[in-house]
C-alpha cells in the first residue's frame, strides 16, 4: 500500500489525529479543512455561501495559526480541527465564487 502524501501539511504527530494506533496522514486542522470541503462542496448545489461570510468563516483558521506561529501560544486538536472545519466551508464557498466569475468572465468573452 502506498503512502499518501500531503506536501502542505507538518504531520506533526502532537498536532495530528490516531486511529488504532496509527497517526492521520494529515494535522488535525488539515482533517478538518477536507472535512469541511466534504461536507459543504456537495452542500453548495442547494445553498450559496456570500463571500462575506465565506472570509469570515476562515478568519478563525489564520487567528488560530498565526496566533500559535507568532505569540509562543499552544493550541489543541479539538480548537484546529473545528477551526479547519470552518475553513473548509469558507474555502468552499471562496473557491465556488471564483469558479462562478470564471465561467461568467468567459461567458462575456465568447458569447458576445
């Protein structure tokens, strides 16, 4: 069986997630970054999430990060997994905006 890897995340084995003994392939906040994408990609064919509140939804995600990388402060599993899960949802409704103004910009470009 292959590894998965993930280049983007530390793997850091205090900052990540065990199941019977084996540690997650990715931290507790990329878990719930792709939680969050799981739930809520499928979930923006019946809502639409405003830009406003997709940003606002990540907010949460960088305090917690930034905070832990500059201020010698030590967050837990449970606080960057449910922040990873909001930014799941702020960076699906992020990534379902830009894709809207993509087809849009080249709808504007090829029909008229």
């Amino acid at each position: 069986m292959r590894k998965i890897e993930f280049v983007s995340c530390h793997r850091l084995p205090e900052r990540s997630f065990f199941f019977r003994g084996k540690q997650f392939p990715f931290c507790a906040r990329c878990t719930g970054i792709y939680v969050g994408y799981a739930i809520f990609i499928p979930a923006l064919w019946f809502i639409k999430i405003d830009i406003y509140w997709a940003l606002l939804a990540i907010l949460p995600t960088a305090i917690d990060g930034l905070t832990q990388a500059y201020f010698n402060r030590e967050s837990n599993n449970f606080l960057r997994f449910t922040t990873g899960i909001l930014a799941g949802y702020g960076l699906a409704g992020l990534s379902d905006f830009i894709a809207y103004w993509i087809v849009h910009f080249f709808k504007y470009l090829f029909v008229n």
